[in-house]
C-alpha cells in the first residue's frame, strides 16, 4: 500500500468514526437513495425482492460492509473480507461497470456535499482527496474500471451521470418507498407523515423526479437546513471520550442486535453458498478460472496432456445439462419455444447464447437451471475420483457460481480485455460488438484477481503460460501470487 493511501485510511476512518460519525452516515444513506434513480439499479434491486421484502437486512448490511471499511481500512484484513464477500454476493447479479462506478462515486461525492451544507464544517481539500484515495482503492479490489484518475474526475463523473441518466420509472419509486418506509417503521405512526416531508426536505428536485415523490416547500427545506446546521454546532461541542469511535458497526442494530458476524450479511438465499468453506480435504483440488478466451482451455490441456492430471470441464457438463432429451433441454424449449431453434442433434446454443447475452435476466434464468447440474456432475466426478492425488475444475464462472468450496485452491489466467476481445473474435466468429458482450457477461478479470491464490500471466506466449502453470504445480498452489482464499 503506498503512503498516501495509508495516510488517506488514516484520515477515513477519523472522519466517519470521530470528527463527522453522524453526519457521514446520514451523507452515505442519501447517497444510497439517489443510486435509486437509476433505472438500472432500481430494477436490479426490485428483482432481487432485497429491498423491498427485506429493506431492514438489506441496509443494515450495507451499513455494516461499509461502516467495517472505514473502520479497518481496505487493504486490512478485516476490510480485504469485506470486499471478497461484496465480491460475491454482486458475482451473482449482472451489474455493469457503471452502475459499480457510479454508486462508488456518491460514496465520495455525498459526504462532501453533506459536510459542506449542513457540518459543523466543510471537508479540507486533503480530506477530500483522502476520500477519494480511500474508496479508489476499494473500487480497484472489487474490480471496478475505468476509475477516474482524480477527485476532480470522479466528481465530474458523478454530476454527468445524475444528469444523462436519472430519471423516473416505477422501480425507482418502489424501491424508495420501501427504504423511506423502512426508515420511519421505528417512529409513532401519527409522526410518520410529518417526519416524511422532513426527510424529503433533503432530497433535491431532481432526485425527487426520478423517485415519483413531491418536493417539500422552500420554507420546510430552509427550516431543517437550519436544524442541521444548529444539530452540529452543538454537536462539535459536545463531550467525548478522546480516541473513541462511533462507526455504524460498533452500535446496536435492528437486524443484528449487539454484535453480528460477516458471515450472517447477504441475502438469505445466498448464505449457505457464501458461506461455504474451501475444500479441506487430503486431495488438492486445483480450481482453473478466468475471463472468456483468457486461456483456460490451453492451461486445461496442459495440466491434463502434460502433468496427467484429471481434469473436469464445466463446458461439458453445462453441455450434457442442455442435451437432447435432458430436463434442461425441455425447460428451455418450454421458456423459448422458436425464439431458440433445434434439430437432431439439439438446442442451436449459438442462438441461446446470442439470446442470453442480450438480456441479464435471461442469462440469469438460464445459469440458475445449468449451474445446480454442473455441480452435481462435478461432485459425482470427484466421488469417481477420490484416490487422485490432485484433480483439475476447469471452471469458467467459477467465482461468478460460487463453487469455490469444491476447490481447495484457485489459479486464475490472466490477460488483457482486448486480447479476450481479439481470441473471442477470431475463435467465434463474433463481432466487436458480440465480443463485448459476452466478456461483460462475465466478472472482470480485475475483479477475480484479487479473490485467486495464484495468478497465470497469458499475455505472452503458449511457452510462458505452461512455465507458470508448472511452477505453479510444483509449488503446491503457492506460485505467483498467493491471495487470501475465504
């Protein structure tokens, strides 16, 4: 970690645990709301129910995640845990990378529009830069790209996309006013409608637009304006112990009471696979994963060709799980019917993948009806395969599944973006475009290399690969370079 970005989690966490603990956590729920005007984030959310079956968890997580970042600090291993779990539990949604940016910018944008109209003071330009230091290098261990390469940047980035892209629909609002609700479900009912105007007095005209809620008068606006303000100069001189914290993590909450554990934040569904450990056996099981036309085929071949090593492919098994005659096959003819053509020899999957990229949704219909039969042949196959010393998963979606519990350690093929872009181009027949979207189906690699014990360079030659590969083998996992595994 370079100084700076040390002196900038320093800085961080004095901020949001000492100096401004109210204040920031008021700035970060205000910026969780305006994510809400996005379309595309709002129809992601509802689909998930999270929000608006469970919007008590759902922030309560967030709040957690976040408040344990700041706390610690990302490159800590307390905060290196806290991105691997965020990792996960967004690996199994398709998010676009503007969508990560964006929300990444209003956690530095918010604060300092908070502190600005309503703190005791503003943020020092070093502490602003010191903010946007220190969730940079959260968005570069969740794989983000494309981060701007200034505070400047980021802000410039943040203001352009509030203006291109909020505007209403009807997630929006129903995400909003499941949160919004969420929020006074502590308080008397007869104060709930009051208590609303208050908090919508807040929130600007352009976010109200987007969400379908009415502003709040000038007079209500500039009379909690006032409150604020009035709110933190009695707080700035209020008594407090020296060194002691105040991060949203350290304090009691609805869903957790005293104290909860990393293990019990994400969707309930998706707990028992978050929290799956990695493969503990005698047998080292080598987990091989990667982008799309990143490698893995060729490193596959040669652990299997070279080092005589078994290795099991999850093509072929998502293959066997569309096959003629199989249930998978029949669900999709149900869900599509002509939209997918078939003959003989079975499902056109050139036109189900052309389908499927297209459309998340559909993509996400189709990898929860193959990936469940992929593992089950999986662990039929290791069962066969119990008195192999070591065994290959050749993987694709390997973080993307969650099947890291099969493995017992994981090596990921690393290339550029436009290398995949090139090989997909020239391997498939695909246009640019066609290209792009299958390599964005997927999680960055940017994103996977953080979470990987060994990385594979593939930049260069076949010749460079296979030496990584070997010394990888002969290391027993511990090549080039070792990652924290949970």
């Amino acid at each position: 970690m370079e100084p700076a970005d040390a002196e900038a989690n320093a800085v961080c966490r004095r901020l949001a645990g000492e100096l401004f603990p109210w204040d920031i956590t008021r700035a970060l729920e205000l910026a969780l709301l305006k994510t809400f005007c996005l379309p595309s984030i709002s129809g992601l959310l509802e689909r998930t129910g999270e929000f608006t079956t469970r919007p008590r968890k759902r922030y309560d997580d967030t709040g957690l995640m976040v408040a344990e970042l700041l706390r610690w600090g990302p490159a800590s291993a307390a905060g290196q845990a806290v991105i691997r779990r965020m990792n996960r539990i967004h690996g199994a949604y398709a998010i676009g990378n503007r969508d990560f940016l964006y929300v990444l910018s209003t956690f530095v944008a918010e604060p300092i529009r908070w502190l600005q109209r309503y703190g005791w003071r503003p943020l020092s330009a070093h502490e602003q830069t010191c903010l946007y230091r220190f969730w940079r290098q959260v968005g570069e261990a969740m794989g983000i790209t494309a981060i701007p390469a200034g505070l400047e940047e980021l802000l410039a980035f943040n203001r352009r996309v509030e203006a291109e892209a909020f505007r209403a629909a009807d997630s929006n609002q129903r995400v909003a006013d499941a949160t919004l609700a969420m929020l006074l479900a502590d308080w008397p009912a007869p104060l709930r409608p009051p208590l609303r105007r208050v908090l919508l007095a807040l929130v600007g005209a352009e976010v109200c637009g987007s969400l379908g809620w009415s502003c709040s008068p000038g007079w209500l606006q500039q009379l909690v304006l006032l409150a604020l303000r009035l709110r933190s100069r009695l707080a700035r001189r209020w008594p407090r112990r020296p060194g002691s914290t105040r991060f949203y993590s350290e304090r009691p909450t609805p869903s957790y009471g005293e104290e909860f554990a990393l293990e019990q934040l994400g969707p309930p569904a998706m707990l028992p696979r978050l929290n799956q450990p990695r493969w503990q056996g005698s047998q080292r099981r080598i987990g091989l994963t990667g982008g799309i036309a990143s490698g893995k085929s060729t490193a596959g071949r040669w652990l299997s060709e070279r080092a005589g090593l078994p290795v099991l492919d999850a093509d072929l098994f998502a293959r066997e799980a569309l096959a003629p005659g199989s249930a998978g096959e029949a669900a999709v003819r149900e869900r599509y019917g002509d939209a997918v053509p078939w003959d003989a020899h079975g499902l056109d999957r050139a036109a189900l993948g052309r389908l499927v990229f297209s459309n998340p949704a559909e993509r996400t219909w189709l990898e929860q009806l193959v990936h469940p039969l992929v593992r089950q042949r999986f662990e039929e196959e290791l069962a066969r395969l119990a008195d192999a010393p070591v065994v290959a998963l050749m993987i694709p979606l390997l973080f993307e599944a969650g099947l890291q519990s099969l493995c017992s350690e994981v090596w990921l093929i690393d290339c550029e973006e436009s290398q995949q872009r090139q090989r997909l181009m020239a391997r498939n027949g695909l246009s640019e475009a066609e290209a792009r979207a299958r390599i964005a189906a997927q999680w960055p690699l940017a994103r996977k290399r953080p979470l990987a014990d060994v990385v594979l360079d593939n930049r260069g030659g076949v010749e460079a690969l296979e030496a990584g590969l070997a010394r990888s083998l002969a290391l027993g996992g511990s090549g080039d370079r070792a990652a924290p595994t949970s």
